[in-house]
C-alpha cells in the first residue's frame, strides 16, 4: 500500500500527462483529457480481532472529448480499480472509476 503521492505519480505516468488533479478546486481551469479525483473511504478487512489488510478508497473520473477514448481501458486494467457507470455533461465524457490504493 503506497500513499496518495504514489498513487498520483502512478497516474500521472499512466495518463502520460501532468493533468492529473487531487480535489481540484471550483474555480480552477483543468486541461483535458484529465484525471480527477479524491479520497472516498477505506477498504479493511479484519481477522482475529485485527486489521490484516487495508488500503485507502478514491473516486476518479476521466474526463474526456473523445467517447472511445483508448485511455477509458488502459485504466480498468489498473490494479484494484473499476468503472462505474459513464456520463455525459458539457460536451466533455465522464468516466468514474473508484480505485483502491
């Protein structure tokens, strides 16, 4: 289990680009094709009255111009990662995912 910096580093080397944003602000300007996302829970699992495995739960979305976009599959095959359910909205193609890291 890396820290959320890892997890950063690890998409923003899978997207090939910096535009990778950890709970952007309202009034920031994002480049698209992007990456955007945030902590959303805890993923543990307990044994003997212990934690025996836990890793840290974010929501992402892709955000892009192209609906067949190759990127939308390269990311499913990200570890411990899947696609919930793609949206449209102002002309831009929303992909979530959550992932476990």
């Amino acid at each position: 289990m890396g820290d959320r910096k890892d997890l950063d580093d690890m998409l923003r080397e899978t997207l090939g680009t910096n535009h990778v944003y950890f709970q952007p602000p309202e009034n920031l300007r994002m480049n698209y094709p992007c990456i955007e996302y945030s902590r959303s829970g805890n993923y543990i699992r307990h044994a003997n009255n212990k934690t025996y495995h836990h890793r840290r739960e974010y929501s992402m979305t892709y955000i892009t111009y192209d609906p067949d976009d190759p990127m939308i599959e390269t990311l499913e095959d990200l570890p411990y990662c899947s696609m919930g359910r793609p949206y449209t909205a102002e002309n831009l193609h929303h992909y979530p995912y959550t992932i476990y890291f």
